[in-house]
C-alpha cells in the first residue's frame, strides 16, 4: 500500500514484535545506503517520544516512512481471475468483488495483490488488512511528525533487507522465533513465496526438504534472527547439501524488528 509517488533521499521504517519496537533512518546517496540513526525500546508506544524528539532534533518533518503490519494480523489468498483481465481490471475485480474472495470478515478491508505470474493474470496473490488496523498505523506515523509511505508485512520487509545482501536473485530463507514458534520464510526476487509457522525445528527441515525438492532449488542462503542462532549448527548439519551461507546478522541488525524496519526504509527509498 503506497502513499508516496518518488524515491527520496531519507527514510524511516518502523516495526514491531511482542518483545521490541525497532525506528531506523537511512539515506540514499546513487545506490549507497547509510544508517543514520537506529532506536530501539520495549513498545512502539515507548518508542514514540523518542521518534518524535529526534524529528524535533533533525528537523526531520515529514521524513516519508513506512512500517510493518506483522503477517499474523493479515488475510492472505492465492485468487484465480480470468487470463483476459489487464492488471487495472483484476485490482477493479478484486476491489468490487473483495466480500466473495474473502468471506465472512464484516469489518472493512485495506487490499493489495501482486500477479503471480506477468504473462498470466489469472492468478494474483490477494493480501488485505483491516482498515482499523491500517488507520491505527497511519495515526502513529503521523503522530511521530513523519509522513505515511508504505503500510507493508513484515515478512516482505524482513526478506526485502535479505535480499539486498544476498542479490535479488538469489533463493532466501530466513528463520525466527516468535514465542514458542518457529516462523520460516522462502523469498525469490524478493517477493515471499512460501511462509509455515513450526512448532519445532524438525518441521523447518521437513518443509526446506520438501520445497527444495518441488522446486528443484539448488542451493539457499539461511538467514537466521538473533533468536535461532543457537539452531545454527542443527540446521547446517541436516542441510549441508543445499544451503549456501548461514548468517546470523552479527554485523548488521540482529533481531526481527530491527531488519523489518531496514527492509521497510529500503523500500521506501527505492520506490
């Protein structure tokens, strides 16, 4: 979901988990992209005051920014459309038609959809927020003295920043735990292509298994959060044969909202 029409020279991402809120700002100089500032506190409302002394501070009004709705709080479809619809014909679809692809959800819907497949628009993935939840985040933005960007999921952010290390085409995994879970995300030309929420790391192994072999992937970068590095060794051992490079982020920022909020600020400049 996009509020801003050109790529600036700064930007701001915010993001959030239960355990930490995360504010980076970045500047682009051509492709070169420096961290200015990084905050970090135990809430997004806690975060809030120091956003707002630090716009005081730079003069940084109206800095375009983005954050992150975290993937569980989103609605998410694979959509089959007719082939002979243009990509402005199945957004006209999808928006009069959104009650019919997603049933039972009374409240109104904030959608956005990406094709699958640019030869064929017959199947798009449909991803849509409730409303509440996106004005909730466009108040916070503002509230800070920044102006709204980009509303984006956290996992498109976290695999967004993996990505940009590993290049665009190559096949990501990123891991974290979210309390007693285990969240698995693969990315390719950095898009998320498949998520699973594990109860334990043996499940991890069998879906990597599984989607290598249907996929026919040779080979994959793991990236895991500050959470799993523990796993790191377990993970090698029983994927020796696919994987590239495990990394673990030490030189770059190590907890999930954290790379969410860098992935959310690289998207922004490189609208």
């Amino acid at each position: 979901m996009r509020f801003l029409p050109f790529g600036p020279k700064y930007a701001v991402g915010l993001a959030y988990t239960a355990e930490e809120a995360a504010f980076v700002c970045l500047r682009r100089v051509g492709r070169r992209i420096t961290l200015l500032h990084r905050m970090t506190a135990r809430s997004l409302e806690v975060l809030q005051d120091d956003v707002r002394s630090w716009v005081a501070s730079t003069r940084r009004h109206d800095c375009p920014a983005a954050i992150a709705i975290p993937y569980t709080q989103s609605f998410r479809k694979v959509v089959t459309l007719s082939q002979a619809l243009t990509a402005e014909e199945c957004e006209i679809e999808l928006q009069e038609n959104l009650s019919h692809y997603l049933p039972g959800i009374d409240e109104l819907l904030s959608f956005d959809f990406r094709l699958i497949d640019e030869q064929d628009h017959s199947k798009v993935f449909l991803v849509a927020v409730r409303q509440s939840l996106l004005n909730q985040c466009i108040s916070k933005i503002e509230t800070m003295g920044l102006q709204m960007c980009i509303v984006d999921l956290d996992i498109h952010a976290k695999a967004r920043f993996a990505h940009s290390l590993a290049g665009q085409h190559a096949t990501i995994a990123f891991i974290e735990r979210v309390g007693s879970e285990m969240h698995f995300l693969i990315s390719e030309k950095n898009h998320p292509v498949f998520v699973q929420v594990c109860s334990m790391q043996e499940e991890v192994i069998l879906h990597f298994k599984k989607y290598f072999k249907r996929e026919k992937v040779e080979e994959c970068v793991v990236y895991l959060a500050e959470n799993m590095i523990s796993h790191q060794t377990y993970l090698e051992q029983q994927l020796q044969q696919k994987i590239k490079t495990i990394t673990s982020f030490h030189s770059h920022p190590t907890t999930a909202a954290q790379l969410t909020a860098c992935g959310l600020a690289l998207r922004v400049l490189f609208l």
